[in-house]
C-alpha cells in the first residue's frame, strides 16, 4: 500500500517542484529587470551633446524710454520712428513760456532774498538786528537760492536728448500734446553699436542643460542661407509669469549683419557644453514627477552617477513654483535625476537611458 501511495503522490510532487521552479524564476528575472529611464543633468553634467532648438526674437538690451523731467505741452519733436540718433542730440522741447516763468519768479526771489540778508547783515554790524534776525535772513536767502537752482534745473530738462548712438523705435506722443511729467515720449535703442541679443524661451529642461558661454548657430529670417556665431551670455534665474519659461540671451559673435532690426524673429541651435563640475551650489528647480514622496521640507527623489543603477535619497524641499520642486539640498553629488520610470523603481534597480 505504501509503495502504491508513493507512486500516486509522484505526478502531484513533480507539479509542485515544477510550480515553485517556475516562482523562483520569475522572481529571479522580476529583480534583475532593467527600468527604463528618463535624466535631467544636473550640477554642470550634460546628457551627451544634443543640441538644443529654441527661438526668439532680437534686442539690445538697452531700450530706453525718454521723457521730459516737467509736465507741459510740447513745442517740437524733431525725429521721427526710424531716424537714426547720436548721443547728445536733441529730440524734442516742451514750449517754455510756463517754465521761463517759474526760473524768473525763482530768480527774482533769490535776488530780493539777498537784498534782505545784505540789510540786516549792515543792521547787525550797526547792533541795531540781532543774531537770530541775521541767521533767519540768511536762511531765506539759502532757500530762494536752491529754488532758483530747482527751476533752472527743470528748464534744462524740458526737452530730450538722446542718452546714446542709436535709433529711435517708437514716437509715443505728438507736437502740441499736454504730457505730465515722466511721460515717455520716445523709445529708444543702441542698435548703432551692433550689440544684438537673440532673446529666447527656455523650458524647464533646457534651461537645466545650458550655462553662459555655451556656443550657438543663429539664423536670421532676413538673411537667408546664412548662419551666424552666438554665445550664451546669460540665462534668467527666475521664471516668467507672463510666458511661464525661463529665458536666455544669446550674443551674436564677428561681424554683425546690416538686415537686422529690433524685435525681428530668430532662430538658433545650443550646444551644450559636455563638461561636469566637482560639486553642486543648487537651489535645483526640478519636475514635480520626480519627487517620490514629501513629509512637510524632506522629499526623496532617485538619481543615478553612472547612467546604469538609480540611488534612492533624501532631499530638502525649498518651495514650489509651476510645473517645478525647489530643492535647496541633497542634490550636490548627484550626476543625474531620474524623471519618468521612478514608481518603478527600488534603491538600487539597474537602468536603461531612453
């Protein structure tokens, strides 16, 4: 009876060795799986050498509105949108009757002030006025003096020169015009000194990947079949409310070209300089699908050094903008953060780069 047991149970034990074969083996092959990942560099580290595209359109970073320091009507404007201008030249006059007339009444105080300080001065060298008289004369004097200076100033600025070499872009009021003080009149730029700003949007990654002194090919609408040098001069350590990107400026390089103008539409290509620094400074503004789980200021976050194992670690949360996590800390020796494949992950899983 027991060998006719024996040899029932046979089937039934092979199944289950088969079964438990089966689970150790998938078990085997569930924690050796590679996640496939998404990077964003970070602290100086670039994810190969892919250019980035972006647009934007041209400046000179040194438009400046011109006004009238005084309120008014205006007498004169001698240049119109377009005209070129050189430093010093004058652009426009308010009519002075009113003004003339306030620097006279000043003047003719300041001179009656005078009067009144040299007649008690001889009053008190005579001891007839006392000292607090003369000091009180003198005050006065000193007073009509400094509004006599404060009108002649204000006539001086009622009208416009221009402040550099360059154009005008906008005329923002007309001859005959009652403008209050501070009104812009025109709009100026130094394009007459060449120095072209491509100003682009950045997203968030893109902003990641660039520093200044990254180099650039600009193409210019206006000059077809030509590309141009550029370097990234500076990128913005804050986002834009209005547009809700970030923003850099790109310098053209050599020689500038002649058909380019104020708010005409660019286009470049970034190439990001493949170099890694020692260390991270941060803050770092990083997707918020990067942060795994948040506990008041700590979150974890998983990074990788080598492109192949992800690293589970605890980072300091600093605060929250759009779309983005400010860490303030945790993030210096990491070479890369992991943005997509995260929920998948375990500290330590091996990885694939997409």
């Amino acid at each position: 009876m027991k060998t006719i047991h024996a040899i029932l149970l046979l089937p039934f034990l092979a199944v289950f060795v088969t079964s438990c074969g089966d689970n150790k083996a998938a078990e085997n092959k569930n924690t050796t799986e590679v996640i496939p990942v998404k990077l964003l560099p970070l602290n100086g580290q670039s994810a190969g050498t892919a250019a980035i595209a972006v647009s934007g359109q041209f400046t000179t970073d040194d438009e400046t509105m011109l006004s009238f320091k005084t309120g008014g009507i205006i007498q004169s404007l001698l240049v119109k949108e377009g005209d070129a201008i050189k430093t010093g030249q004058l652009l426009a006059t308010l009519n002075l009757t009113e003004i003339n007339a306030q620097v006279t009444q000043a003047q003719l105080g300041f001179e009656k002030a005078q009067r009144d300080y040299n007649r008690v001065l001889h009053l008190y060298q005579d001891s007839v006025a006392t000292l607090e008289q003369l000091q009180n004369a003198k005050t006065a004097m000193s007073i009509a003096e400094e509004q006599f200076k404060s009108a002649e100033f204000n006539r001086s600025h009622s009208q416009i020169r221009a402040t550099s070499n360059g154009y005008v872009l906008r005329k923002l009021a007309n001859e005959g015009q009652l403008v209050q003080p501070g009104t812009a009149i025109f709009e100026t730029n130094g394009a007459a000194a060449g120095n072209w700003l491509l100003r682009v949007d950045l997203s968030n990654k893109q902003w990641a990947a660039i520093q200044p002194q990254d180099k650039a090919t600009i193409e210019i609408e206006s000059v077809a079949g030509k590309t141009f040098e550029g370097t990234v001069v500076r990128k913005t350590e804050g986002l834009n409310q209005t547009s809700g990107t970030f923003r850099a400026d790109i310098r053209l390089n050599g020689t500038k070209p002649a058909a380019i103008a104020y708010g005409m539409f660019g286009k470049a290509i970034i190439q990001p300089a493949a170099t890694v620094t020692a260390t991270g400074a941060g803050p770092w503004s990083i997707p918020y699908e990067a942060l795994m789980e948040g506990d008041g200021s700590t979150g974890y976050v998983f990074v990788t050094n080598d492109r192949k194992t992800a690293r589970k670690i605890t980072v300091t949360i600093g605060g929250m903008e759009k779309d983005q996590v400010i860490i303030t800390k945790g993030l210096e020796a990491a070479g890369a953060l992991i943005i997509s494949g995260s929920a998948y992950l375990t500290d330590g899983s091996p990885i694939s780069v997409k």
